[in-house]
C-alpha cells in the first residue's frame, strides 16, 4: 500500500509539473528576471531566507563577484541553477543549518555558480519522492549553452552543485 500511494503521488507530482510547464524549481522567478544576475540571485535568497525561517530550515548565504554580466541566456540559466539546487537543499539535506551560493566570473571567461550545503551525509527522500528531474534537468540546461555541471557530495558533509556556463555570445548558426 506505501509502495503504490508513494508512486500515484510521485505520477501525480509529474503530472502537475507537466501541466505548469515546470520540472521543478520556481519557474516564475526566473521569467521575472532582470538584467542584473545580482539583484535576481540576491531577490530569490531572499525569498528563500523567508521561507526556510518559517520553516526552521537552514540560512542561505549569497556572495556573488562578477566583473561583467552575463548573456541573459547564461544569467537565466544559473538563476534556475541556483533555484533548483536550493529547492533540492530543502528537500533533501538532513540537518543542514546552512547553504551557500556563490557566483563568480573566472579567468577562463566561465560564469561559476556553486551551491553547498553543511547538511549530514545521509540525504533525505521526500514522501512521494522529489516529483522532478531537477539534477537531470540542470545537467541538460548547462550542456545545452556548452557548459560543464557537477554534483555530488560535498567536500566533508552535505552536498555541492556546480555550474561552468560561458561567458561568450553564442553565435547563431544560419
């Protein structure tokens, strides 16, 4: 009984999904977005500040070091980067009292965005499982602008998402 009431939620999670158009993450923010990745990295800490204080959950910390801003394609990319890995964090990291985000351009003309959590090792899996892709679909959304993700364990405890998205216009192919 568990087994098929966890898997009807889980179809019903996809389903719902499907339907807004969204495979997880806050979908809205991210067509909100502005053409300043701080102000929109600092908003959605934010509102996830609010959140997790509500909820008891950890505090987020923002550092954010850009020399220049990013292609808007690339800034939406890492706002749903950050977004998905925070909703992860909130799902899944047991006793974690802190997550920090940190965005930063390298010499390498990379936009780098690393999210990491202090939580146990042991990962939580939520009633009805997470109902989306959200490591798959963060994998694909970096692929897809030629950049590099990774995500695993953290380097001690919790879990660390990372994102190399290019800084160079994309040229459009005729």
């Amino acid at each position: 009984i568990v087994t098929s009431g966890t898997e009807a939620l889980t179809a019903m999670r996809r389903l719902v999904g499907t339907m807004r158009g969204t495979a997880g993450g806050d979908a809205a923010a991210a067509e909100q977005s502005t053409m300043d990745l701080n102000a929109d990295l600092s908003a959605i800490v934010g509102r996830t500040n609010r959140m997790m204080a509500e909820h008891g959950g950890p505090r987020v910390e923002l550092r954010v070091d850009l020399e220049r801003q990013p292609p808007l394609e690339v800034a939406r990319s890492a706002l749903r980067v950050v977004q998905e890995a925070l909703t992860n964090s909130e799902k899944h990291a047991m006793d974690a009292s802190r997550i920090l985000v940190y965005v930063t351009t390298t010499a390498e003309e990379h936009l780098y965005v690393r999210i990491t959590d202090d939580g146990s090792a042991t990962r939580a899996q939520p009633v009805g499982g997470s109902g989306g892709y959200g490591l798959v679909g963060m994998r694909e959304r970096i692929e897809l602008l030629g950049g590099r993700f990774k995500a695993g364990p953290g380097e001690h405890v919790g879990w660390c998402v990372q994102a190399w998205l290019p800084l160079d216009e994309q040229e459009e192919q005729a």
